[in-house]
C-alpha cells in the first residue's frame, strides 16, 4: 500500500492510505480516547468519543470510521474535543444506573478509566434513571442492561468472530436494548455458544461471568484481540 | 391531652432520629418514643438483583458495621450455594469481624460516649468530644483513636480496604494473608492490649466514683438474646441462639438461627421506619428482649480467651447471679469484647492455616433461599434471600439489631425521661441523659455517630393545644 502525506496535531507524518485516521494515530502512539471501538472488528462510530477535526470541515468526524487523505490536517485534541469528549462521558453515566461501588467490574472497567481520562469531576446532566433489566437466566453469565452503554462490541464479537449472531440490538434513542436472539431470555438462546467472548470484550460491567464475585471479575479483552489475529494468519 | 417535649436532632442530612416525650396533665412524663424517620429501602430496590451481589451492596446499609452485613449476606449466598468454605477463609472473616468490633466499639466509647464520662456531662459542649480528651488526657485520647485505627487497619491488611471492605466472597475469601501483614498485626497487639486494660480501668474507677448513678441509670430490666457457640462460649460468627430471661432463667437454648421466623416476630409501629421486634411465643410486650454487646455477655457461659474470661467473672459477679441490666454497663461489655477481640485476632494470626492460599470454593445456585446470621457489633443480624430459577432476589429481610433494640430503648428513654424531666421545664443536662441512655444502646443511625460534639437537638414543649410554650435548641 503506499504511504500519504498528513499532518496531526501540526506535525507531519507518513501514513499508509487505506487506514483509518485511529489506525494511523495508533501507529504513532497517538492516543485518542474511544469505547466502540474494538482492534479487529468492524467499526460503528457509535460512541462518538474519537472525533477528530480535520481542516477545512465544519464537522466533526470519527476517527474509526474515517480514513485518513492526503495532506489532510487532523486536530485529535482540542478544547473544543475535550468539551465533547467529557459530555458525552457524562451522557453515559446519566442515561443508565451506573453504580461503581458495588459493580463486578468496579476498579476493571474502561467506562470509569475512561471518566479519569477525559477528567470527568461529576455529571452535570439530570439522571434518566431508567428501569432496566437484568437477565440472568444464562448459566453462566448475567447481562444487566444498567450498566449498557451501547458500544455493541459484544454483538461484533459475536458475530464476527463466534460467528454465532446471539446479540443484536432493539430500540432507538435511550429505549435502545441488547437483545438476545429474538429478544428472548438469553437462557433460551438457540445461537449462544457460551464462548466467553462478549463477557471478555465488554467495557462495563454489563455483561459478567456468575462465577466471579465481586470485585474478582478481570476481563481479558486482549485475549479476543490475539485471537482474531491467530484467525486471520490461519486463513 | 398532656403536654409534648420533642428532642428533634434537625441539622443532620442524615440518620434523622427525634424523641418524643409525653407529659400528662400532672406534667409526669407518661410515654417516651424514639422516632426513626429514615427510610432507606435496600429491601426493595435489591430485588432484581443476582443474589451474589448482595456480599458488595448490603454493606453499603452501614459504615460502621459494614462487615457484619457482609458476613450475614455471604453466609446466606453460601446456603443458596450449599457450600463449605476452607478453614483459613473462616479464620479471615473472624479476623476481620473482630477487628470491625474493635473499631466500632471504641468509636462508639471514645468518640461518642467518653465526652459525657470524662469530661462531665453538664461540661460545654463546644469541647465536649474527643477533642476535649485529646486536650484534657493527651494520651488517653491517642490511644483511642489509635485503637479504633487498630481495627481498620487489620481489615485493610488483610483486604485492602478500611471501611467497605471487597474480599468476602460466596465460597470464601478474594485475598490470602501475606506474612508481611501478619506481622504488622502481631505488632500492634501490645500497644491495643494496654490501651483496653486502661480503658476498664478507667471504667471501673468511674463505676466505683459514681455507684448511684451507673446503678440507676436506664435500669431497665429485659430479656437478653445472643449467639453462642456450641460449648457456650462467646461467639460471633457462627453458633446457635440463646435467650435468657430478666431474672437470668434460660428461656430458649440452641435456637438454629435458620428457624428466626419461628421464634423472632416484627411489629411495625406508626410512628417510626424502625420495626419492632419480639420474641414471638411470649408476644408483645412480654416478649421484648434486647441484643448487643451487654445482652450477648448476659447469656453466653463463657469468653474464650484467658484475659477477657477473667473480666468477664467480674462483669457476671455485678449481676448477682441474674443478669447485668444497667444501660451505663454497656461501655464495660464493649471493653471485655475488644479485649476479647484483640486475644482471639492473635490467637488466629499465630494459627499455622492464616497464611495458607486456599480460600475459596466454588458452586452455583443449588437452593433458591439463603438466610444468614451473624453478631453485629450491635447484636445478632440476619438476612434472608428468596432467589427466582435465574438466582434473582425475589424476597430480601434484614433483621437488623438496632430494631430489635427499639422497644427497649424506648423503654430506657421513658426510663430516664421519668428520673431527669419533670414539669415542663427541660434543663440541657438532662436531655443529656435521655440521648446518652439512646447513646448506650449505640443504634446504628448516623446521629449517634455524630463525632464532633453533640447531636443538634430541638426540644419543643407543647400545650394540649398543640402550641409550642417553650423551644430549647443546641447544635
Ligand atoms: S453489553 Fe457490554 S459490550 Fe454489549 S453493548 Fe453493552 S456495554 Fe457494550
Ligand atoms: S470509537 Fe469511534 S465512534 Fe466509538
């Protein structure tokens, strides 16, 4: 593939043309803050949390799902970018019923790294508090849609890489859902395999495994991720 | 209609607590009741929940007693579970529940009740906290606070955390002991050891200078319930239940804390979120008895270590043979429990099995209900779980001490209502008296934890008009 001219943050750099502007930020160590995205499976730019600006658009653009151009001028941290990035942060606590002190994840989990990165002080918006569910009826796993921000990494993984399609999505806006099958007890699921792979990938405490208490839960994202580099060089 | 005096501790956020004293028309006291006008819920809003999550979210109920929640709610998950956990996981846990004990206690004696011993109970209140110890017994006052520190400190080496502590688990413990913290334990006994023989000391000369009035104070006389273990000895953790009566006759021996429902009944009353509780073949109110750290020494045979058993001869020796009633001798039943906290947490730590690495066993739901008992520092708690096929909590109880406590302690405050108010004129040391018997029965309400100086109370008088014919405020 051959290389391009950019610049990011006003230092010039040379990019494989293809990539996506993360990709290529990543390769220089770049860190721009992100939740839905997942190395290895495809991008959504669902969570918003890795625009960039790139001059000479009034838009912002994700950088996952954006690919970089020639001479294109990328800004990935700004005031205005860190405005954003810490609202939408907040958005996330408010929407659903995030409660760290007794979440299986709690001192394990991107959402609370991430509220530190973005230096969230407190959540300035009202709390929707909604009902939501808790499904426990997988033998080994629970969901609990309280802690659900949406980021669908598990219905990626899932599909992409089981190859099992248990997860999908229902609903818009705030009533938005993870669903089983056809939005039926995850117990009952006729495509779970039980592989683990959403639970590892999960950024939250949302999805957790029955046999770990609290406090015990490590996910092990970085074990998917090898994995789908193990699949690609045997095929 | 007699006239009303309402001692109302208005300026908390939290642990909103008032008393009301009723007057007749003769301005005699005829009534007193504790208000308890929290309502926290944990009852409802865990239903939904999987039941291995409660260990983490109960606790939350109390930052004092956060551990004995935590061990009633394992022990509950672990009967749904039908598990056994490894030894070196159970001595952890007694570890730990002491050294909770400990600390709370000596909030409980240096932080809130010592002010009002040492320093007078008629003393300013601007310095009468731990403060005016500090200042008045430099040492003394130290030691205190070193001795609840003591306490949170063993949590901490052991899980890591002081307070909410995350290492008990269904199955066991998250964490094994490291020798480094071991010893760390081991070399803060001398100091904690000392401070409590000086602290019943202490006591004891207070008891000697004041017979009367520890005599008189709050006498009231009621059944005692507590947990022993199987050879009568004092027992936290585990054991079975004993109750004894107001003359020291054994009522009921070896209840299965399991059957509570059978034996223990609740009353809710109008006036308060407090529930009341009773035995229930005696009924209401023959049935009122009381938990915690005097009524737990009043029925159990024995202590299991050498220097606590000893105090506790002479503790029992107060009694005459029947029980020890007096409210003030709460403060001495704390000592003889801290005391025998501190020997029974190095006994275990020198245990060969505190170091070893297996703590934990693993099952799922094997039961839908669990229930679990254990002695808060307050007295015995329960919690009981009714779990759906998925091991969702359906139905939650808490039997928690402080409610067992509640018709006793109103009983205290008309008690001292009766000796310190009279007519309708209300002077500030005795109102003193009224929150110090409340005070003694230590409730677990964030007024009473109030460290620095008093709790802020309103005292209202009213007519039978219901007009207000004399306000007194303070805090
Ligand atoms: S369950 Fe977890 S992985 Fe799935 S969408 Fe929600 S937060 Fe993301
Ligand atoms: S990581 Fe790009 S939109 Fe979520």
């Amino acid at each position: 593939m051959s290389k391009i001219s950019i610049t990011i943050n006003d230092e010039p750099y040379k990019v494989e043309s293809g990539q996506t502007i993360m990709e290529a930020c990543k390769e220089h160590n770049i860190k721009i803050p992100s939740m839905c995205h997942f190395d290895g499976l495809t991008d959504v730019g669902a969570c918003r949390l890795c625009l960039v600006e790139i001059e000479g658009q009034s838009k912002l653009l994700p950088s996952c799902t954006t690919q970089v151009e020639p001479n294109q001028k990328i800004r990935t941290h700004s005031d205005r970018l860190s405005g954003h990035r810490q609202m939408i942060t907040e958005l996330f606590f408010s929407e659903r019923n995030h409660v760290c002190a007794v979440c299986v994840a709690n001192g394990n989990c991107e959402l609370q790294d991430l509220a530190t990165e973005v230096g969230m002080k407190h959540v300035r918006f009202p709390y929707l508090f909604q009902e939501c569910e808790v499904d426990a009826s997988h033998a080994m796993f629970v969901i609990d849609h309280n802690r659900c921000i949406m980021c669908t990494r598990c219905v990626r993984v899932c599909s992409e890489v089981e190859g099992a399609h248990n997860w999908d999505v229902k609903n818009r806006g705030y009533k938005v859902r993870i669903i089983s099958d056809f939005d039926t007890p995850w117990g009952e699921s006729e495509s779970c395999t039980s592989c683990r792979k959403c639970v590892e990938v999960c950024p939250t405490g949302s999805l957790w495994s029955k046999d770990k208490a609290q406090g015990q839960s490590k996910k092990n994202p970085q074990m998917i991720k090898d994995l789908i580099e193990k699949r690609k060089v045997n095929l | 209609m007699g006239k009303e005096i309402l001692i109302h501790p208005v300026t908390r956020i939290e642990g909103h607590a008032k008393i009301t004293i009723q007057l007749d028309d003769s301005g005699q006291v005829s009534d007193a009741i504790f208000h308890v006008n929290e309502f926290r819920g944990f009852e409802k809003f865990c239903e939904g929940r999987y039941y291995t999550e409660m260990p983490v979210i109960t606790p939350r109920i109390c930052g004092i007693c956060p551990v004995s929640h935590t061990i009633s709610s394992v022990k509950a998950c672990e009967m749904i579970q039908q598990i056994k956990i490894p030894r070196t996981a159970e001595l952890l846990r007694r570890v730990i529940q002491q050294a909770q004990l400990i600390s709370s206690h000596a909030l409980s004696f240096f932080h809130l009740s010592a002010p009002d011993l040492l320093l007078g109970w008629d003393s300013d209140p601007a310095t009468r906290n731990i403060f005016g110890i500090a200042e008045k017994d430099p040492d003394l006052g130290v030691r205190g606070i070193r001795l609840r520190k003591f306490g949170q400190e063993v949590s901490e080496r052991i899980t890591g955390k002081k307070i909410h502590i995350m290492g008990i688990v269904p199955g066991g413990m998250s964490y094994a002991l490291t020798k480094e913290n071991r010893q760390a334990i081991l070399d803060w006994i001398p100091e904690v050891l000392e401070t409590t023989h000086m602290s019943i000391d202490l006591l004891k000369k207070y008891h000697a200078d004041h017979t009367d009035m520890v005599n008189s104070f709050a006498n009231i006389e009621s059944m005692h319930m507590g947990l022993i273990a199987d050879d009568g000895s004092h027992e936290l953790y585990d054991g079975r239940i004993r109750l004894v009566a107001a003359n020291g006759d054994i009522v009921a021996d070896r209840l299965n804390p399991l059957d509570y429902h059978q034996f223990i009944q609740e009353k809710p009353v109008s006036w308060s979120y407090l529930k009341s509780f009773f035995y229930k073949p005696m009924g209401y109110p023959d049935g009122i008895y009381r938990v915690g750290p005097l009524s737990r020494l009043n029925v159990i045979d024995r202590m299991k270590t050498p220097q606590a058993q000893k105090e506790f001869e002479e503790f029992r020796a107060l009694g005459q043979g029947r029980p020890v009633h007096g409210n003030f001798y709460y403060h001495y039943a704390r000592f003889i429990e801290i005391l025998a906290g501190i020997e029974e947490i190095e006994q275990m730590m020198k245990d060969p099995d505190i170091l070893s690495t297996d703590i934990q066993t693993h099952a799922s739901r094997n039961q839908p209900e669990g229930i679990g008992c254990c002695e808060a520092p307050r007295g015995i708690l329960f919690h009981h779980y009714k779990t759906d096929p998925d091991g969702k909590l359906n139905q939650i109880d808490f039997l928690i001490a402080t409610g067992q406590n509640n018709p006793s302690m109103n009983q205290a405050i008309l008690d001292v209502a009766r000796q310190y108010v009279k007519g309708d004129h209300i002077e500030e040391g005795a109102l003193n008296r009224v929150e110090g018997a409340i005070r003694c029965f230590d409730p677990c309400l964030s007024c009473s934890t109030h460290a620095l100086g008093d709790m802020p109370i309103r005292i209202e008088l009213k007519n039978s008009q219901g007009e207000v014919i004399q306000r007194i405020a303070r805090g």
